[in-house]
C-alpha cells in the first residue's frame, strides 16, 4: 500500500522536476514539502470531527449533501492545504526566486496531502485503484491549491487583476471546483450523468493549470528559449509512470484473482480510461512558450476541432479532426533557432520560391488569431523578403522531418501591412512552398 502511494506522489514530483527548466529547485526543499504536506490531513480531519459532532455531514438529501461537498469537503480540504503551503513557502521563501517556484510548491504539498489520502484508500479497495486515485484525485488536489496560490500571487508577479479580487475568486473557483468534483462523484442520483459532470470538471480544471504553469514559466526571470525542449519528453515520462500504474494493478490483480480476470480488467482499463489519460498526458506536457506573454485562464476543455490540419486525432467517416491544446513537439522544434543562424532549404527546389538553400535567421514566435504557432524568418539574401514578413509554419502530420532531423515548415509571405499578427489567420496568408531548417 505504502509503495502504491510513493509510486502515486513521486510520478507528479517528477513532472514538477521537469517543467522546472530555467532554475531547478534542488530535490531535498520538495522532499520537505511533500513531509509538510502529508501532515496537512491531520487538520482536515480535526474540523471534520468538529463537524460530525455539530451533526454535520451526508444524509443522502441533494442540497445537504451539495452544500457539504462544497463547504464540508472542498473548504475544508483546500484550508488545511493552503496552511500547509504557508509553512512551506516561509521556510523557502528566500529559495523562491521565480514564479514557477510558488506553484511548484503549493503542487507538492497537495501531493503529500494526496499521498496519505491514497493510503487510505488503496488500504480500503487494494492498489487497484492506484491509475485512476493518481491520475484524477491527486490531480485534483494540485489542481485546486495551485490555482488559490496562482490568486494569492497573480498580482505580484504578473500585475493582473486587483490583490484582493483575485484571492477571492481563486479560492471560490478552487474550493467550489474541488467540493463539486467529490459530489458528482459521490452522488449517484443519474447515473453516468454524475460522473460525466465529474470528468468535465476535470478537463476544464486540468487546462486551467496548465495555463497556470505556463504564465510562469514565460514571466521566469531566468527565460531562455535554449533550456525549453521537453514537450514530448514530458509525454513519454507520463507514459510510463501511467504503463507502471497499469503493470502494478495488472500484477495485484493476477495475486488476488486469476490471469484471466486480470486481463479482462487490463483491457477495460484501457478502454474505459485510456484515451481520457491519453489527452491529459498531452495537455500537461504542452505549453505555450513566449516571453513575458501572459494569457487568460479561460474555461476550456484541453482539446478542441481544430481545421488547420494540424490535429493530433481524426475521428474516422466523421471527419472531426481533434487537437489538444498547447504546441506540439512539431510546433515547438524552431524554438531552439530563435536568434541564431540556420539555412532554410527547399523541400522541391524544381518549383521553389527559393530556388537555393539561403542562409537565414529566426527572429521572433508569435501565436496566430486561429491558435497557429508560427516564427519570423529574416534571409541573409539580396532581394529576399525586402517588402514583405516571412513566416515559418511546422508541419505536424504526414513527412515532418526529412532524413528523421530537418523539420518541415511552411514558408508564408505576409504584407508588411500587417501589423498585428494575433488577428491573422493561417488560412489568410499564402504558402510559398514547403522547406526544411539545418542548423
């Protein structure tokens, strides 16, 4: 059970570890916080005593037991976290030097928190239950008190909204986000219904988070372009901390049952949870990477039909291509050329805009009106690009690399008219020919 709960609390420490780039916090601060973490229970559980001995509690009737969830539970819980993350960060504060930093440590208390709540129930149910209590409620856990932190600190790092307004709505947003997701699950009043509302808050929360990560990572005070190539790193860690999760119910499974019981479940498992943790490791492992951009936490689902023929799933005879959020590793590759020398070759040179391969330099990114990632391109050649703005697109499916190194972009002419490029759609702006990027 113990060993299920590690495995359940090292595999989102370990996500922390990565998406920390630019100033990675050193093990033994997280280790601290994780301690000071597992304690947080303790004082859950002492209000919750305070209010079963008021009569406080489920009594099977719908607003009681809404009300509950929501002040009982989701109250509750995200106190006795946030108590936690105050400890936390006075001792580290002077360790806390970018803006990651906050989120990383309020994430790792929850996981302690959520650590010692997976005890409990893989001591009830066994550690089968170990993908679905890793990948939703400790999920959940982070979700919550990552986003009442972001409030506490959304005005000092990022200067947006008011101090007062945004503690408020984070914490209400958080607790009430938290207190619902354990009601839906709770209440069995409609069926599926209950836990289709549950999934739902989970998606949106999930891509509220990422979005969380994401402004602070952009606003680090250590940025560099160079350090931030680890989008389908990420995706393949998850992948396996997910196979190890599968392989240890799998092997509980044949011990407690019999081998064809245990791959009945296996593939049920997959099935039934599969591609939903299939789009929540992609979400989580992709960001949008500008300097100093923020964007808007928005209510959105972390995917969504996309037509730029950049999708990540197409569902067959009905044509509805599907994308999840955030750059691809596609999308992502040109980072690493912002402001150095490459030489940009033509795919087909018989029918090339260019003709030649020509020195050139990547000068800037910048997300289209339409979610397109594209880069500005400067070419070191007399009489190209002299009137006119040239944009590399990243192809993201069929041939996206030639000889399995040089990745595919488009080259787009756009007018120098154009002054704003976040209002510019990709189908608006005219493909020159294909090219490749050798460094």
């Amino acid at each position: 059970m113990a060993f299920a709960a590690i495995v359940s609390a090292t595999m989102w420490i370990d996500y922390f570890r990565r998406i920390d780039v630019f100033e990675r916090e050193k093990i033994w601060p997280l280790i601290t916080a994780l301690i000071i973490g597992c304690c947080t229970p303790s004082i859950c559980l002492f209000f919750y005593s305070l209010l079963h001995k008021a009569g406080i509690g489920e009594n099977g009737k719908f607003l009681n037991d809404f009300l509950y969830a929501i002040f009982g539970v989701g109250l509750n819980e995200e106190f006795s976290k946030i108590i936690g993350v105050v400890v936390v960060i006075t001792i580290f504060r002077k360790k806390i030097d970018e803006p990651i930093d906050y989120l990383i440590y309020a994430g790792v208390v929850a996981i302690g928190f959520a650590m010692i709540e997976n005890f409990k129930y893989f001591s009830l149910y066994g550690i089968k239950v170990i993908t679905p209590r890793t990948f939703y409620s400790s999920l959940e856990h982070i979700i919550n008190t990552t986003l009442i932190v972001y409030g506490f600190y959304r005005y000092k790092l990022f200067k947006k909204g008011k101090p007062v307004v945004n503690v408020l709505v984070a914490s209400f947003v958080a607790i009430a986000s938290h207190g619902l997701f354990d009601f839906f699950l709770m209440d069995t009043s409609y069926g599926y219904l209950t836990a289709f509302f549950s999934i739902m808050i989970y998606l949106i929360g999930i891509n509220f988070w990422v979005q969380m990560l994401n402004n602070a990572n952009n606003f680090s005070s250590f940025f560099d372009y160079d350090k931030i190539h680890y989008t389908y790193k990420i995706f393949l860690r998850l992948l396996f901390w997910y196979s190890l999760t599968i392989v240890i119910t799998f092997v509980n499974n044949i011990i407690v049952s019999d081998l064809r019981t245990s791959v009945s479940k296996f593939f049920f498992a997959l099935f039934s949870d599969g591609f939903l943790f299939w789009v929540v490791m992609l979400r989580v492992s992709r960001f949008k990477i500008y300097k100093q951009k923020y964007f808007n936490l928005k209510i959105q689902f972390p995917f969504y039909i996309t037509k730029n023929k950049d999708e990540d799933l197409k569902i067959p005879f009905l044509n509805i291509r599907i994308k999840v959020r955030g750059e691809n590793y596609m999308e992502h590759i040109p980072t690493k050329y912002i402001d150095k020398s490459i030489i940009v070759c033509p795919v087909n040179s018989t029918t090339s805009f260019l003709n030649i391969p020509v020195n050139a330099t990547i000068t800037n990114k910048y997300l289209l009106f339409d979610d397109v990632v594209v880069y500005s391109v400067v070419f070191n050649h007399i009489g190209i690009g002299e009137n006119n703005l040239f944009l590399l697109k990243p192809k993201t499916r069929g041939r996206t690399e030639i000889d399995g190194i040089y990745p595919v972009e488009g080259l787009y002419k756009v007018n120098n008219e154009v002054v704003d490029l976040s209002k510019v759609d990709i189908k608006s702006l005219k493909l020159l020919e294909w090219v490749y990027l050798k460094v």
